[in-house]
C-alpha cells in the first residue's frame, strides 16, 4: 500500500478509507447493520491489506458504530498505526433534546467527549461536521472546534456535504480569527452523482484540501448487479437515506455504460467505477463500505486499474445533471 498526504497536512493515509455506518449492531434507522462479530474481520481484513484510515461517525448505529470500531483497532493495531475520524451533528439516539444536535458550542463540546468515551480513545485524528448547521453562528461553530483541537482532543478537523459558499465562509471565519482550519471535505461523489465537479472540487483543489467521498459506489448500484427498481439487498429494501438517490434512467444508462466498458476492459464493474474516482486529481481516498470480503479486496485490486482518456470520455458521456442531494440527510 503506497500511502498518500492528507491534503496540506503532514498526515499519511491510505488511498483507500473504510467507512464503518454498516457496523455496530442493526438499530432502527440501520436495519442493514452488521452485529460487533460480524463487524470485526472487515476492520481486522482492512488492516491487513495497509488500510490505516477509518471513518465513523458518533450517529452510526447509535453510537454502536464508535463503541465497535474503537474496540476492534484497540485489538488489532496500535494507535499510531491508523488514522481514525469521527463526526459531530445529528442526534445519537433520536428524537434528542433541543441541544443534542447542530454545531453550537454547547453540542460539540459535549458530543466530542462522549464520542471518545465510546471510541475509547484519547483523541480522534479527525474530527468532521456532518452536515452544516443554519441555526448556529459559524464564527461560535468553528471557535469551539478550535478549542477542540487545542485540548488534544482531535488532530485535524473536516466538513461534509455543504455548499462550497459555506465551506468557503467556514474557513475565512478560521483564517480571520487565527482558527483551525479545515483540511478536507466529504462530499457525495460517483459517477452517477458528479454535482460536485462543478464548485466544490475546485475549490478543494485550489485550496488544497482532502476529498474523501462517501458513496463512492452509489449505495452498491456501480458494482452493476441491479436493475432500475430492483432491491436485491436489505440495505437496498430499508436504506431511506441513500435508497432513493439514484433512480432516474439516466443513472441506470450510465451504469450499463459502465458494465460495458468493464467488460471490454475485463475488470469488475466497481474497480472500474473506483478506478475512475480515483482518477481525478482533487480525491485523496474514497470511503468504501464493505460488508462482503471481496469489497474490499475490490476496493484496494482498482488501485492498479489503469482509466485511459477515452475511457473516461465514455463512462462520462452520459451524465445527466441531477438535483442537490445529500446536503440534508
């Protein structure tokens, strides 16, 4: 595994980073999740392929997700050895208080302690917002992310899923005061969602800045196993965050494309859709789930998949815009 830079930073990750939402125990809101022993050989599979970053968050199974993934990287490796993030937002166990979620000072304090608490850790190596907060001064948001930082509680601190104006505003907030600044951003981007080409990825690049994906695959529609309307997995039959992003026949013409040039190229479909991600100049490791082995031995074989200009050209030809999605979730 040749591990890369994180953004601006002097942190070293994997190109590759494995989210954790489908591990910790089904709840509720997850029905999909997987119990702790089963959860356990995909972050122990992880590491032994040279992962060394992970990304949770406090929400994730009602917390489960954190108590499951701390407790694993304590048995498997040493702390220095992995690159852990976490995030800060919604409600843990819903319906919360009317200060258990957003980005006031008075959540994120909170909700930074009890995520190490069932992490089981000293300090997360990033700290991330989930979503942006409307309700809340952004000056009083990044202020009390600062503090976290300066406390050794987090290293590094990111964003995810917001307009580029605010991320913008987010980081001259930082830079006005002598703030921390956020070093990446975790946008919603794939082949079949690429809204973000238009503003976000160039400002990360610009400003140099980690980009790390979620849903890199389209909730598993880019490994080009399901037809428009089909729902062959439990996730896919109760998912009610991501199931209803990708529906449109547009989405399921760019996915034959994909199956097609796979083919030709005789590679699996989802190496050729990460391979293509993975391609582009302002990404520094998609976020893959993965709750079949072959995820993940997937995820790491497209590292060395080759995409020709042409190739591209194709898989990208048929790109229909869509609405902003993911923003509010």
């Amino acid at each position: 595994m040749n591990y890369i830079k994180f953004g601006n930073t002097g942190l070293l990750v994997s190109p590759i980073c494995l989210g954790t939402m489908s591990y910790g125990g089904p709840t509720k809101q997850f029905p999909w999740a997987l119990s702790e022993a089963d959860s356990r050989p995909f972050i122990q599979q992880a590491l032994e392929l040279g992962i060394n970053f992970f990304d949770t968050a406090n929400v994730y199974n009602e917390g489960n997700s954190e108590k499951v993934v701390g407790q694993v990287l304590r048995d498997f490796a040493q702390r220095d050895e992995y690159v852990l993030a976490t995030k800060v937002f919604n409600p843990v166990t819903p319906p919360g208080g009317p200060n258990k979620q957003g980005l006031s000072r008075k959540h994120i304090l909170s909700a930074i302690d009890a995520s190490l608490t069932r992490l089981g850790l000293d300090y997360v190596d990033l700290y991330q917002i989930h979503r942006w907060d409307p309700n809340t001064p952004i000056e009083e948001t990044m202020e009390a992310l600062h503090d976290v930082v300066k406390a050794g509680k987090a290293r590094y601190i990111g964003a995810s899923s917001m307009y580029s104006w605010q991320f913008a505003q987010a980081q001259y907030t930082a830079d006005l005061h002598g703030w921390t600044r956020f070093v990446s951003m975790q946008p919603h981007y794939n082949l079949i969602y690429r809204e973000e080409e238009r503003e976000m990825l160039p400002f990360c690049l610009d400003q140099q800045l980690a980009v790390i994906p979620w849903s890199p695959l389209a909730a598993g529609l880019l490994t080009g196993h399901r037809a428009q309307g089909e729902k062959d997995t439990k996730r896919a039959k109760t998912d009610n965050y991501s199931g209803g992003y990708y529906n449109t026949p547009s989405d399921f013409e760019v996915i034959e494309r994909l199956e097609q040039v796979a083919a030709r190229k005789g590679v699996p479909a989802a190496q050729l859709a990460l391979a293509w991600l993975m391609s582009k100049s302002a990404i520094t490791a998609p976020i893959i789930g993965a709750t079949k082995p072959h995820h993940l031995t997937d995820a790491v074989a497209a590292l060395a998949v080759q995409v020709t200009p042409e190739e591209i050209q194709q898989l990208e030809a048929l790109y229909m815009p869509h609405r902003v999605i993911g923003f509010d979730e």
